[in-house]
C-alpha cells in the first residue's frame, strides 16, 4: 500500500507540474479564438486574421494548423474558434455536401442554420488545376486545358486524392474528351520530380501552390469551368456580429484584397524561403494596408519551452489518469479470473486501434485540442499496467499467497502487506512501458490541435524543413529516455531491497 | 484439539481424501506419513481452513472451522510450509513481526519476543536483518518456525518442514524441533515421508495412503502389527545404510 501511495504522490506532482504548463489555464472564454489548417496557405490567413484583430486592441488566441477540414469545422460549430479561413468549394462539396447549395446566397442561407456567416471573397481562387512546365507548354503552344486534345501521347502523373475525386481526372477526361492514356496515380513529391525530368508532362496542381513559382508551371486555363471555384474566404461564428462588431469589420477590410499572384508569392517565401508565417502575414499588412502590426516571433529556446510544456501536460494528465485506474483494474483481473479475461479483453482491443484512428474518434465526443489527445493517450496507457499488475500477481508463488492466508491476514492485509510490494516491479516496469509508448505517442496529439514536439514535426514537414523536424523529434526522443531513466530510479526507491537481491548461488 | 469427522476432499476429478475420521489430541505430537500423493498437506489445508471439505467437518478447540471464522482461528494456529514460505521482499525480523505489528504490538513486546525465539530456535540473531536469500535453508525453515510460534500458537502445524534439507543439518534440527516441542509442550501436527522422522517425533503415526487412514499407532505397532502389508513394504521401503551393508557383505 506504501508503493500505491507513493505512487498517488507522484501522480498528484504530475497533476500540479501539468497545470503549471498548461497552454490553456489562462485563456478566458471572452477571448477570440482564430483556427486555421494545417497546411501553409491556412496558416497564413489565420496569421493575416489574427494581426488585424490584434489591431483592433483585441488579444485574440491564435490555435495554428488544427487539422483538416472536419476538424476545423466542428470546432466552429462547437465554439471552440470563432473565426478560420475556408474555400467555398469546400464549403459546397465538403461541409454541405449533399445540400446542393452552390450560389453565394445559398451557401450563405445554409450556413445560417448552423449560426456561421462568411465574408465575400478574399480574391484568390486556389482550385485544382492542371499545371505544366512554362517552356514546355510554351513549345507545344498549349494555354488552355482543351489545347491537350491535340497532344495524345503527353504523359500525366496525378495525385491519389485528384485521380479519385468527384471533380478529379475521371470527370477532368469526360468533360474535355482527353485521349490520353498514360496517365499514373503517384505521390506529389514524385510527380514534381517527373515533371523536371521530362518523364510527366503535365500533373494536378493548387492555383496558388508555392511550387507554382519554383518549378516555374504554367497553370493552364480552365476555359471549360470543370473545376468549381475554391474562393478563399473567413468563416466566422455569427454571434461575434454582437460579441465584437468591430472585429467583423476588420475581417471585411480583406475582401477582394488578395489577388492569386499575392498568395502564391506569400505561400513560397514560407515554404521556400523559410519566412515565419506571422512576419509575411505582417509584411501583408503593411503593403496593402499600411498597417504595421508587431510581428510576433518565438524565439528556438523559446518555442521549444513552449512545446515542452504541451508535451509534458499531454503526457503527465494521461499517464496519471492511466496509473490511478490501471493499478486497480489489475488487481481486479487478477482476483476475479471471469471479470479479468473481459478487462484483459478489453484494453487489449483498444491497443489495437490504430492511434491516429484513435484520435479522430475522440474529436466528435471531446472536441479539438488537449481533451481528445488526453483520453486517447491515456487509453492507450492502459494496457501495459493492467497486464504487468495482473501478471505480476499470477507470478507470486503459490506458497507464499498460501503463507500469507495461514498467518491470519485478512484479505486487504494480505494485499497491502504481501501482494503488492511483490508486484511493485512488475507494476513500475508496466508504467515505464507506458510512459515511453505515451512520449512518443503524444506527438500525435499535434494532428488534432494538443500541441506539443509533434506541432514541430508537422510544421517540418509541411515545409519540407528537416531542422524543424529534428526540433521536434530529438526532444521527444529524449524525454522518452528521462521517462525511462526516472523510473529506473523509482524502481530503487519502490522496488523492496529484498526482491532486488540476487540469491547467492 | 482437532477432530476431523467424515471428511472428504476431491480437485476437480481427482479424489484426495476419503471419509477420513481423525482425532488429534492435545499436547502430543502427532505425525502423518504416507506416499507422495496421499493426501497429507490436504489434511494440513483442511485444518487452517485454506481450503474447505466437500463433506464432513473439521473442529478446532471445539468450533467448527468455516470461512466466517477461519481468520481469528488461525490466530491460533501455526503454519510452517514444506519450503519457500518466507516473503522475499521482507527480512528475516519482518517476516516473523508482521503479524504481531498488524496486530498492533508494541516494538518492545516484538523485540522481546523475537529474542526469546531466536535463542528457542539458535538461530543467530545476526541473521535476522538478512532477506530469505541471503539464509541458507536451514535458517530459512527456523525463521518459518519463529513465524509460525510468534502469537503462541496453541497448535503447531507443520508441513515436511525438513523435507528439503541435507541429512545433517536436518539431523540437528530435528533434535532442535524435538527438544522445542517438549520445551514447549504444544499439540503439533507433522507432515513427513520418512518413517524414522515419524518415530522419532511421533507418539502416534498416522500412516495414509490413497486418502484413506490405513493405520494408526505407535511405531512399535506399526512394525509388530502393520494393518496391511502395505504398512510393512511402506516401512521396509526406507532402508537404513546398515541394512545395504549387510545386503553387500552377503
Ligand atoms: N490444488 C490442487 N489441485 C488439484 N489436485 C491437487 C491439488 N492439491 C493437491 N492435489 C492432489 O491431491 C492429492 C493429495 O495432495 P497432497 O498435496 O495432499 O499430497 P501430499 O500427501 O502432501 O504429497 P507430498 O508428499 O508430495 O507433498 C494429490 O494426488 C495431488 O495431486
Ligand atoms: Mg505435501
């Protein structure tokens, strides 16, 4: 009982080192709460939004690349952010789908139900389209997409996601009666490369990616109108028309202010020149508003306290919550053989739930953020402690139990006294297990808002930046290590000096 | 003491015990022997109520051992198992406190009584602050004896609590046991295979077989008037060194 006890302590020290570092303790609910997506074109507009709030004298929370689509969405509903940027043909195909609302007004109608509104749009429109290198189409003389009728034998190489879409290749071919044949489904990196190699000729493309720039493509025109418009605009939850009127008026300063050329040229200073996001949204500004905002740049040690911080509070929570009810639920397997197989059973099943599977169930019951990454990181604790206590209490020897009962020890004695101390080993090695699967697991939480040294990774790798991918990946490789090396220590302090001797023969 | 009145035992399929009817007197030392199999440590079980009859009953001091009571009756029992009794994540002095200080002992009384037992039982006090490990096997079955008589037992059970030692320190135990039972004039019950451990400490044997009482007396009646020739090959089975020499000389 002393070990469980010590155990609590230690929990109970988790739980206050988490609130210490929790990134949420002190955002107020009167806050305004900006979202974007994780990709760059999202985290810039979310960058540009929160700067013109911040110009208002608004302290806005800014919550960078939640995640996708859903996500996001959700949230809004949910309140959780107030404001994000969207496409209207996402908007139509994706978060309506089904409710056929294609004009302005009626998407504007249907978003009412839901309590959201939308500006007019930004002035981009980052559709799909069809890109080809500028001098070989110049070569080929094709500018539109039906010149490509006249060239059958041109190779294609298209993204997965483009060649099965509803407005992807099979209906791009059907509505400009394209002829040609060799057309592969590929990773985008290598189409890009085929591209430069002259194997692919013409691949899928965003209107407003970066690398419209640095492979120096030509976007050919839609002169079809296959692709419905992907309109850039903010979202924004109805009820800050009364919460802040005057935010809503600084969103609209936006509308129709950032041509395709602007955000192709912001999206590659980020993703090629290595520009922070927040300083091009501020360079933005201060071009076509003559707004000068405070850029607000994190220092390397800075940003890394910060990330550790989230980690440490993802993993303390859940690996507290997950020692508290695993220690018991063992015991429980252990004394109840019946009731055992079935928690056995299980947390056995919810190990193999694949752990991004895993938190993406959490979003529709516990939101974005912290919570979902919480409960998914602690269900997935769970396993290693109740097995390792459940098996460590079938290890003792039958004598001993047998000892134990013949002394006239009620049951709770016999556990507090005997049985537990015996297992304690069994019991540490089980969390240490858990510790280290839940460090690195935790990186995971970063695809669904919780923050911590994955955010790091998947900004790395949306920038392609290997510095930034190893920023994250070496300290959560560390801190599984110092997990591993604390309990190793706890394990001398717990661990009864009698059942760490070796016997002498 | 104990009665033991038409008990019978089976695990799962297996029949361990037999109608067994038994008496076990006050103040004497009474010995089971019998066949690896037969049934012994299930007698031993039955009495400190580590498992229950499937027919029958068993009576310490007149009240019936059942699970309601089982706890404060074995407050009154000592248990010392065949080997591999001591808790290994506690020392030699804990093993034998723990009981005392669930209890509520003071530290004084335990130390006291520790004392009057290590010198009841030579063994060195040196040793007390040893883990199960670090004793030799020896040592290890005299601190399960200190365990078993800490609360004063007023019944003994001990299971081949020699079984698994060399011949000589089992010999000097032996005579240790025997002059501690007698120093201490307690009813002890005492699980063995060996016919000469049974006569030296038993003033009745109780030889089993197969979960049925075959005989029971003195060692004298057992040789002089077995039962059944089964008693005869039993006792014969366990010849002496003198009993080969004299084969080999022939
Ligand atoms: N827990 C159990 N489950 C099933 N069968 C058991 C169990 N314990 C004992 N038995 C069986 O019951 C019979 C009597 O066992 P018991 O332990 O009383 O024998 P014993 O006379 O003490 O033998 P030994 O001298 O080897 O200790 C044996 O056949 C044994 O296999
Ligand atoms: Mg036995």
């Amino acid at each position: 009982m002393k070990t469980y006890f010590i155990i609590i302590h230690l929990v109970v020290c988790n739980i206050i080192i988490a609130n210490f570092f929790s990134p949420t303790a002190h955002s107020s609910a009167q806050q305004i709460k900006v979202g974007s997506k994780k990709f760059t074109e999202s985290v810039i507009l979310g960058e540009i939004v929160t700067h013109l709030i911040k110009s208002t004298g608004e302290q806005p929370v800014y919550l960078r690349e939640l995640g996708g689509t859903r996500v996001l969405w959700n949230a809004l509903i949910k309140g959780e952010i107030d404001i994000y940027p969207e496409y209207s043909g996402t908007i139509s195909e994706e978060i309506l789908s089904g409710e056929g609302v294609y004009s302005e007004e009626d998407i504007r109608q249907a978003l009412a139900k839901h309590g959201i509104k939308m500006t007019n749009p930004l002035g981009f429109n980052n559709t799909y389209a069809i890109g080809m290198k500028e001098e070989v189409s110049e070569r080929l003389k094709i500018g539109k997409i039906s010149d490509l009728r006249q060239h059958p034998d041109l190779k294609f190489g298209f993204g997965n996601e483009f060649m099965d879409r509803g407005d992807g290749w099979p209906t791009l071919r059907n509505d400009y009666h394209l002829p040609q044949q060799n057309v592969r489904g590929l990773d985008h990196d290598l189409a890009y490369r085929g591209l430069e190699k002259g194997t692919i000729h013409a691949i899928d493309i965003y209107s407003t990616d970066a690398k419209v720039r640095y492979y120096n493509l030509r976007i050919l025109k839609d002169d079809l109108n296959h692709f419905p418009a992907y309109n850039a605009v903010i979202l924004y939850r109805a009820d800050l028309e009364e919460r802040a009127p005057h935010v809503i008026t600084v969103l609209k300063k936006l509308e129709s202010k950032i041509p395709e050329s602007e955000m192709i040229k912001m999206n590659s200073r980020a993703n090629l020149d290595m520009v922070s996001e927040s300083q091009i949204a501020s360079d933005f500004l201060s071009e076509s508003f003559s707004l000068e905002t405070e850029t607000y740049e994190e220092t390397t040690i800075g940003r890394l306290l910060r990330h550790t911080g989230e980690h440490l509070f993802l993993v303390a929570i859940s690996l507290s919550a997950a020692i508290i009810i695993s220690i018991p639920l063992g015991i429980l397997s252990a004394k109840m053989p019946g009731l055992g197989q079935v928690i056995l059973g299980i947390v056995g099943i919810i190990q193999t739930i694949p752990s991004l599977a895993l938190l993406v169930f959490m979003i529709p019951l516990l939101g974005i953020g912290g919570p979902p990454a919480i409960m998914a990181l602690f269900l997935y604790s769970l396993l290693p402690i109740v097995r390792n206590t459940y098996t460590g209490f079938q290890d003792i020897r039958p004598q001993i139990r047998e000892s134990a009962e013949a002394l006239g020890l009620p049951p709770g004695a016999r556990l507090r006294l005997v049985e537990l101390p015996m297992v304690s080993r069994s019991i540490l090695a089980g969390i240490k297990t858990s510790a280290v699967i839940n460090v690195g697991t935790a990186t995971l939480g970063a695809l669904i808002g919780a923050g911590g040294y994955g955010q790091l990774i998947l900004t790395g790798i949306r920038l392609d930046n290997m510095s930034l991918i190893l920023q994250g990946a070496v300290p959560a490789a560390v801190l599984a290590l110092i997990a591993q090396g604390c309990f190793e220590i706890l394990e001398r302090l717990f661990v009864p000096k009698g059942l760490r001797l070796k016997p002498a023969c | 003491m104990i009665q033991i009145q038409g008990v019978s035992k089976t695990y799962g399929q297996a029949a361990a015990l037999h109608s067994i009817d038994l008496t076990i007197p006050a103040g004497q030392t009474t010995v089971f022997i019998g066949q690896s199999g037969c049934g012994k440590s299930t007698i031993l079980r039955l009495i400190i109520g580590l498992i229950q009859a499937d027919s029958g009953s068993v009576y310490f001091e007149g009240t019936r051992v059942t699970p309601d009571v089982v706890t404060s009756l074995r407050r009154k029992m000592g248990y010392v198992i065949q080997e591999g009794g001591l808790f290994p994540h506690l020392t030699a002095y804990d093993n034998v406190a723990l009981m005392a200080r669930y209890l509520g002992w003071s530290d004084e009384r335990i130390k006291g009584r520790l004392n009057e037992l290590s010198e009841l039982t030579h063994f060195p006090s040196e040793g007390l602050e040893r883990f199960s490990v670090q004793l030799s096997g020896g040592q290890q079955q005299r601190v399960s004896l200190m365990r078993a008589l800490m609360l004063d037992p007023d019944v003994l059970l001990l299971d081949e609590p020699l079984g698994a030692l060399d011949p000589m320190i089992r010999a000097d135990l032996q005579v240790d046991l025997k002059r501690i039972f007698q120093a201490l004039g307690k009813t002890v019950v005492l699980v063995t295979h060996d016919i000469a451990e049974a006569g030296f400490f038993g003033d009745v044997i109780t030889l089993l077989k197969d979960g049925r009482v075959l005989q029971k007396g003195t060692l004298e009646e057992l040789i002089q008037s077995p039962a059944d020739p089964f008693v005869t090959r039993f006792i014969n089975a366990q010849r002496s060194p003198l009993d080969v020499m004299r084969k080999d000389s022939k």
